[in-house]
C-alpha cells in the first residue's frame, strides 16, 4: 500500500489543492502516513 505525506505552506488556494491532491491519491488506493510510519511519497505544496 502506498504511504503519502503532504507538507502545505502558504495560502487557502495552497490548502485547497493539496486536499485535492489528498482526494486523487485516496482514490488511487494511497493512504495518508502517520507520524510514525515512513511515507513512500512526500508532497511538499507551497507558491512559487
């Protein structure tokens, strides 16, 4: 099962897309890693 980790900096439209993003990988069959599980993806969102 693939593990993913989501580090959002920045405003509510950084926020907004990485829920969205969250969403996508949920539906794809990844789930989100705990603090103590190592992810095997890890987004970092944030603006340009």
């Amino acid at each position: 099962m693939m593990r993913i980790r989501f580090y959002t900096l920045g405003c509510k439209l950084n926020q907004a897309e990485t829920e969205t993003l969250a969403d996508a990988f949920r539906r794809a069959g990844a789930v989100l890693a705990t603090d103590d599980q190592d992810p095997n993806i890890f987004i970092l969102n944030s603006c340009t």
